[in-house]
C-alpha cells in the first residue's frame, strides 16, 4: 500500500502519544491494539513507535484518532481515586445536551467536543478533552502538572549556613468528571505517592468546571458507599470466589474497632481460619465495616475482570480507589460491582 503524506506535527503528536502510554499503562494495551488492526506487534517501546505504529500511520492504517482513543482509554481508568455524587433531578433536567453546549462555547472548550488535545505536563491545570459518549454519559478531562519536593538531606557550607536539599518531582495529574444519564457523577482524580487526601483536587477540578456543572451541585450530594462496605464484608464467603480480602476493619456504634490485615500483598484473609473466627465474634446490628482491602479476582472461562484488580474502598465516605492502572472493561466491572452492593 502507498504510503501517504504525514506531517512532522502529526510524527511528534504519534511520538507524545506513546510516550504518554507507557507512562500510563503496559506495552500490553498497544500490542492487542496492533494485533486488533492485523498489524505485526512485537518490540520495545521504541520499536514499537518506529517500526510498528507511526509507520502504520503513514500507511493510513492508524489514524491519530484511534490513538487519541487508546490513550484515552488508557489513562482514564485506574491508578485513581473515584468520588461518587448524585445530581438532583430537577437539576439534571437543566443540564440538556444543548445547555452543556452553549456552556462548553462560553467557556471556549467547544473545539475540544471534536479535538481533544494531547498535554503532557502543563503549566496550570487545562481542560484537554469534552466529549458526549454514546452511552448518554458527559465527560470533562482536565491535565495538570503535580510538584512535591522530596527531602534529600543537609549540606553545611563553608561559612556556616545549613543547607536543606530537596528534589523537585514533577508529575502528571489527570481529573475526569462523568455525568452519567442517569445524574450519577465520578470525579476521578490522578493518586499520589505522599498523601491519602484529595479533597482539595476535587476542589479545585470542581471549580474549573463550575460553569458547566455548578460545583455546589455536585459536592452537596456525595453518594455514601458505606452500605457498599458492609455488604462486601458480611457476604465475604459467598463472594469469595470473585473477591479476596486483604485486610478490614470492622466498628460500631460506640467507636470501638478491630483490624485485620494479612502478612502480604498476595494472601486472602479468610484463609486464615483463627482471624476470620477473630472478626466474626465482633458482631451486632451496630457493627458495620469502616475499611475494606480487597481484590477482584479473575475468573475462570470470563475475560473481564482481565486480571486482579485492586480496590481500596476508604478515605471519604463516596469514595474508592483502584491502585493501579486498569483497561477501561475492568473499571466498568469494578465500578458496577460497587454500586450493586450499595444498593442491595
């Protein structure tokens, strides 16, 4: 096949994608999208970009587009920590397709509807894609660039003065916002390394998409997952062959608590028989489950969940994380899972 005309934007755009992949998910994801498109598939990362995709793309075989789509795909779900709201029906009832459009042109992102932009690291949060999905559901994605200073030790100069050494680490952030049809919304924020607290970053994503989706509107109405944490715990046995437990911790109404952890990351702690006996003698109508640590277990002659997947379900009380990087039919598995035990 005649290969066609490709800019050296359009080679640089295809170079920042994958860079960008590899930073957000395994070379996994690429490959099966290279075997998808009957194309050959096997290399680093660097061959993968020379000799297998921007090749293809000169070809006409890949457009920029479906690239856009993957990484998309890619660094949308997981390695995040997901905050649940309910939108009000009569507030859901204002926010039409049309009103959303007329907004998203008042606040100059309706290029961003059909374009979405590639950024790596900017130098203030930006809104890099709006997009209207199929399934009915609403979609704001903004990047940001995180700065957290790592100390590194003291230094005494030569004239007395103490020197304190920090690296600066910079990082990408990725916040989404997804109104579902149905006025459910996930904000899912990029994890940090140093801390567990996010508010503040849903703050402060909530406010750069205010004129869309009123912040108040958003916030006054988180979804509590307690009942979610509960049931995943008191049905630990019949769900234990599609969840294994890590640790939880158990409360009641007075305050009083117990913890169990296992000794690794690869252990189930119902398989130890005097912890789970342990957890089960602390019981009464007034004990719910605080914490839970658990793991979505891959199941046999089923693609998805496509491997373990982990799930923190902690912090806030709309609030759950999945710790590592995941394919987009993971996180819809995990993410339906928990909200069917929340309404059970």
């Amino acid at each position: 096949m005649a290969g066609i005309s490709v800019s050296s934007s359009v080679k640089d755009q295809v170079q920042s994608i994958l860079k960008l992949l590899e930073k957000t998910t395994s070379k996994d994801v690429v490959t099966e999208f290279l075997q998808s498109k009957k194309l050959h598939f096997s290399g680093t990362w660097v061959e993968l970009f020379e000799k297998r995709v921007y090749p293809a793309v000169e070809e006409g075989k890949i457009q920029v587009e479906e690239l856009i789509d993957l990484l998309s795909k890619a660094e949308e779900t997981g390695r995040q920590h997901i905050f649940l709201y309910q939108i009000p029906k009569d507030t859901l009832d204002t926010l039409t397709k049309e009103t959303l459009l007329k907004r998203i042109k008042t606040a100059k992102w309706d290029k961003l509807v059909d374009s979405p932009i590639i950024l790596n690291m900017p130098e203030k949060q930006t809104v890099t894609a709006v997009r209207f999905d199929t399934n009915g559901s609403f979609i704001i994605k903004a990047i940001s660039t995180r700065i957290r200073y790592e100390y590194k030790g003291d230094e005494v100069t030569q004239d007395g003065y103490l020197n304190k050494r920090y690296k600066i680490i910079k990082s990408r952030s990725i916040c989404l916002l997804k109104m579902h049809s149905s006025g459910l919304v996930e904000v899912r924020i990029s994890s940090k390394s140093h801390t567990t607290k996010y508010d503040e970053d849903v703050e402060e994503f909530l406010k750069l998409t205010d004129t869309i989706i009123p912040k108040s509107k958003i916030r006054s109405y988180a979804i509590n997952l307690s009942k979610s944490k509960t049931k995943i715990w008191d049905k630990r046995i019949e769900l234990s062959r599609v969840l294994r437990f890590s640790d939880a911790t158990l409360k009641n109404s007075v305050g009083n608590t117990i913890r169990a952890a296992t000794g690794d990351r690869d252990s189930d702690l119902l398989a130890d028989n005097s912890v789970a006996k342990s957890m089960e003698q602390f019981s009464g109508n007034d004990v719910y489950c605080e914490n839970n640590n658990i793991f979505f277990k891959t199941i046999e002659n089923e693609t998805v969940p496509s491997r373990e997947i982990h799930v923190l379900m902690s912090g806030e009380m709309n609030e759950f994380t999945i710790t590592a990087y995941c394919k987009d039919s993971d996180y819809e598995y995990v993410f339906k899972n928990i909200l069917a035990f929340n309404a059970e």
